[in-house]
C-alpha cells in the first residue's frame, strides 16, 4: 500500500511517468462504455489524470472531459498532450478542493489515483456531481513481479530488504498478486455511499522491461522516489545489476481491477 503523504513525488518525474506508466487495455474501456453511453453531449471529470494514460478513450466519445489534477508539471504535459481536443481541460488542484456543481456530471472516472482521496470525501464528491443514472468507474493497475524467475525474484527480495525496507523501517512482507476478492470487497465500498447497479472486472496482461527500463520505471513509484536519493540510487542500480545477471529482462504481470456504480 502507497503511503499517504506522498502525492508531490509523482510530480517531480511527470515526463517519466507519462512514458513508462501504462495505459488500460480496450476490454476495460468497452465495459464503462457499455455501462454508461458517452457524446458531445455528456460531461466527465477525470479525477487524478496524471501523464494522461487513462484519457484519449474518454475524448475520443466526443463527451466533454474536466481533468483534476494535483501536479503543475503533469497539467503542463497533458495541455500540451491534448490541445487539440476542444472538449478538453483541466483544473490544477486537489480533487476534494475541487468545486463541482452538483447533478452535472454522466461520468466521474479515476484511474489508479483514486486512493489518494479520503474515501468518504471521495465517495460522497462523486456521487453528488454525478446526474441521476450517472456513473462512476475506478480502476487501477496492480503489477506483480515476474512469476517465471524465481531467482530474480528472490534476489529482488534481498535487495528490497536492504535498501527499501531499511530506509522506510518496515518488515518484508509476502507480496501476492491482486485477487478477485480484493476487488469484491472494494467494489462493496460504493454501497456505502448510495450507490447501486455496482459491478467490478479483473483484466490481466503482462510488460518485459529491458534491466535500464525497469529502473525507470521504478523511479515513477511515490515510496521510491521518496527515498534519500544516495540510498535511492544505489538500490536501483542492485536491482538493475540484478536483472542483467538473470536474463536481462524482467516481465511484469499486471492485474487491472475495475469498479462500477451508479447514482439510482
């Protein structure tokens, strides 16, 4: 779990993210899309947009789109990523800091960034923006390391416990891949809140990285950027060294979760 407090990192690596963070895959787009129908005529708000990795699929609707972002650097690379889309703009700022009127919005949709909202700010804010029979859709990737190299694997652990562990004063903990029931039970959180019709999906895919790309990558994470950067870029270069002394390559296996509900 990503610490609170550390919302600013993702901001200082914008172009990194932008580039090594993935986007969705199309079955995940198709199931909002049959569940709530997007035009030049409806309105959406993404919350958290981030390097835009979650975006084009909602412009491409024709619906007008208002991007809340916290990070100047990532709304300076999404002006300018999306300037030629007339539906789009974007708000600097804090999602639950945000003025929204209420009983305006077909769709509020956030895409791995949700959980840096306090949920019941986060969950009441939506529901009261969206019209009647207007939809929110959560959905965040959760990458697991790779299953076919064990040795890899164990190396990676030992490095983590020496460097990551150490700096943040936590114990090693069993890292297992995001399971169905994690998604029920977070799928039941909209109940909570008024909502009904909730429905929720897993998708899976998996990313090779080459050694130097996965370190890349590495630094898009909040709790590594966090790091002090000596001991942040020492353990970045183990586990590269790493990585180049099992194969050279490191494949991600990715679990896409995704959350539906509707204002009755």
């Amino acid at each position: 779990m990503i610490s609170k407090g550390l919302e600013w990192t993702f901001d200082t690596v914008a172009s990194t993210y932008e580039k090594f963070r993935p986007g969705y895959t199309d079955e995940l787009y198709k199931m909002i899309f049959d569940y709530i129908t997007l035009n030049e005529s409806c309105h959406a708000v993404e919350v958290g947009i981030g390097g835009g990795q979650a975006t084009l699929p909602i412009l491409k609707t024709g619906c007008n789109l208002t991007a809340v972002e916290y990070g100047e650097q990532f709304s300076k690379l999404c002006m300018e990523k999306f300037k030629e889309y007339q539906n789009f703009s974007i708000v600097t700022n804090k999602f639950e800091n945000t003025d929204f009127s209420d009983n305006t919005y077909d769709l509020v949709y956030s895409a791995s960034a949700f959980h840096w909202v306090p949920e019941d700010i986060g969950y009441t804010k939506v529901f009261s923006m969206l019209k009647s029979g207007g939809a929110f859709a959560r959905f965040a990737n959760h990458p697991y390391r790779d299953k076919g190299n064990l040795p890899l694997s164990e190396e990676m652990d030992r490095i983590y416990v020496a460097y990551y562990d150490k700096f943040h004063h936590k114990k090693r903990e069993a890292i297992t891949e995001y399971s169905e029931e994690q998604a029920l039970q977070r799928s039941k959180i909209a109940e909570k809140y008024g909502f009904v019709d909730i429905k929720y999906a897993l998708f899976h895919r998996t990313r090779t990285f080459l050694a130097s790309e996965y370190r890349r990558l590495l630094g898009t994470y909040s709790d590594h950027i966090a790091m002090e950067e000596s001991i942040r870029e020492k353990f970045f270069s183990k586990i590269e060294e790493a990585i180049n002394n099992h194969g050279g390559s490191i494949t991600v296996y990715d679990t896409i979760d995704l959350q539906l509900a509707r204002k009755p």
